[in-house]
C-alpha cells in the first residue's frame, strides 16, 4: 500500500515485449513515490515495489 493506495487498485502495464503468447510477462504501476512490479501470469503471488531510481537502474543495465 502506497499512501492508502491499494495495489490491487492501480492500473497496471504489461511489458511491450510480453506478447500475447503466455511467455514471461512482468507488469508494472507506477504508484506515488514507488513502481510496483509483479508477474502478469500469477498476480495475487506477491508483488515488489521500489523506488523509481532503482527501477530506471534496472531498465538501464538491461539494454
């Protein structure tokens, strides 16, 4: 939860690259002051949430 935000609330994106197929799919929310990620395929599993710094590292070192 986020300020009283409810993940189960936001909206959440899919990753461009996921497809249609049921591959491995991750989909992200961008919430107040964190990115909250989980699996498309399983979404009640759990879910991470960092800060926007961290997930920009993380897109950065994947290119």
């Amino acid at each position: 939860m986020e300020n009283g935000q409810q993940l189960s609330t936001v909206t959440w994106h899919k990753a461009s690259y996921s497809g249609s197929n049921g591959g491995q799919c991750v989909e992200v929310a961008n919430l107040t002051a964190l990115v909250a990620v989980r699996d498309s395929k399983y979404p009640e599993a759990g879910r991470v949430a960092v800060a926007p710094q961290a997930w920009g590292a993380f897109l950065h070192d994947l290119k």
